[in-house]
C-alpha cells in the first residue's frame, strides 16, 4: 500500500482501541482487523487522545447516517474513501442500497472481512476521477460519507466531486470533514499522517464560499466531540481531552460540515 493507502490504519487502530475499552464505539470488526493486518504503529498514531477523537468522529458519522437513512430509507448510501471502516454493520438502521468505494488496493485487503449481498456492495473508485460517479446505481438521493478524505484532494479535485454528485443525484447529503488551509499548513509538522509518510494535505476555508457556483447548499456544523460522548471518559481524561479537541484552536485545525442539495 501507499502512504495515503495506509493512513486508513490509524483511525481503525484507534476505533479498535476504544471498542475494547467498552466506550464511544462497538466496533469488533476493527478489533478483529487491526488483530490480523496490523503494523507498527508510531509517535501521535498511537496516541491514545487521538484514538478516542477517531472514535468520536466515527460515532458522529455513524448516528448523521442513522438518521439521513430514517428519513429516507430509499436512499442510496455512498461512502467514498471507506478504507476498512464497518460502518455499514455499525449502523442499525436498514437500508436498501449501500456501497462502500475506495482503491481497488484498499478493496482487495477489505473483501477479505466483508461479504457483498443485495443491499451491501463495494466499489472501486478514486476520489480524484469525478467522472465515475456516473458508474454509481441510479437514485432519486444519495447519502455521501466523505469522512477523512477531502484533506487528500485539492480543491478543484473536491469541486470536481460535488460537480459530478448533483449531476448524478437530485437529492444529496453530505458529511464531509475538512482541514481548515491553517490546519493544511499546520499539518505539514504535526500530523499523525506523518508517521506513514503523507506530508501534502488541503484545507477549506469558507464552505459555503466554497459551494458558489453548485447547487449544494451548507446546511450546518456538526461537532466531532458532543458532550454525551466525551462525558464517556473518565474524569481526569475528559479534562485532558476537552483542552486538545474541544477548543478554538481545535476548531481553526479541523470542521465537520453537513452539505445538501435538495430536489
């Protein structure tokens, strides 16, 4: 694999963490990856903060997607750079139509762990080929996980994407995660994704600046850190933990974003 490729170890080292702790998130398909694919992980990776703010940040994803498939269970689910994560066992609401994409490199090692059926597919796809979207399943709305993914691309890379979405789907939602460009430039010297060789990544200042010219609109911002969720941690830990990922500083690194385009 790719040093992008192996980034997708972190945050299931971290989700594989947590789950054992009993806190956040029940994820033992992370366990059992992480158990039989494992590398050694080094410096801020294995840090334990950061274990519990992937954690964090899968939990939100998974309870935003619970509750776009409640209103609208015809939805197709579309999570784009899905790396080993099971999300689609960890959410509990049914779904029709869901498919997980990302390298085919990526899909080989994940084929391993998860089985296709009439409602669970994956696909091979690179983020930074718009153009095949249009081999996606037709649908009236599309449910897009874009979770730790548009740091990789370029703006005009994540332009590109959202382009080729409305073109597809007349009805979108959207959770994207994004470095802010201080939070791009920062992370050129303190950034986990250093420790498997990444050293260019992109942020996004202004979303909705950002969406001119599309028709996908800013809905909101969600946080990666709820309190119910960080009230999880023992006492002296949740003081720790709410000084480094719950502050303004945290905020002008790093935004979570719900994006939509209705019909």
């Amino acid at each position: 694999m790719n040093e992008v490729h192996k980034t997708l170890f972190i945050p299931l080292y971290g989700k594989s963490q947590v789950s054992r702790k009993g806190i956040i998130l029940k994820d033992p398909m992370a366990e059992k990856i992480w158990e039989a694919e494992s590398f050694p992980i080094h410096g801020k990776s294995k840090s334990k903060w950061l274990a519990y703010n992937m954690a964090m940040r899968a939990r939100v994803f998974d309870d935003w997607t619970g509750a776009m498939l409640r209103a609208d269970k015809d939805a197709l689910v579309l999570h784009i750079g899905c790396g080993l994560d099971s999300r689609c066992l960890r959410v509990k609401e049914p779904y029709r139509n869901w498919i997980d994409a990302d390298f085919p490199e990526v899909l080989s090692l994940r084929e391993k762990y998860y089985q296709v059926n009439d409602a669970y597919r994956m696909m091979a796809m690179d983020a930074t080929e718009a153009e095949q979207i249009e081999r996606l399943p037709d649908s009236e709305a599309a449910i897009v996980i874009l979770e730790g993914v548009s740091m990789y691309l370029t703006n005009q890379q994540v332009s590109r994407l959202f382009q080729a979405l409305e073109k597809k789907y007349s009805c979108l939602h959207i959770l994207m995660d994004v470095y802010t460009e201080f939070g791009a430039k920062a992370s050129k010297y303190k950034n986990p994704v250093n420790d498997v060789g990444v050293t260019k990544l992109y942020g996004i200042d202004d979303m909705e600046r950002f969406l001119k010219g599309t028709k996908i609109k800013f809905k909101g911002e969600l946080s990666f850190t709820p309190d119910a969720l960080v009230n999880e941690l023992k006492s002296f830990e949740r003081v720790f933990f709410k000084l480094m990922f719950t502050g303004t500083l945290y905020r002008k690194i790093y935004r979570l974003y719900g994006l939509e385009l209705l019909s």
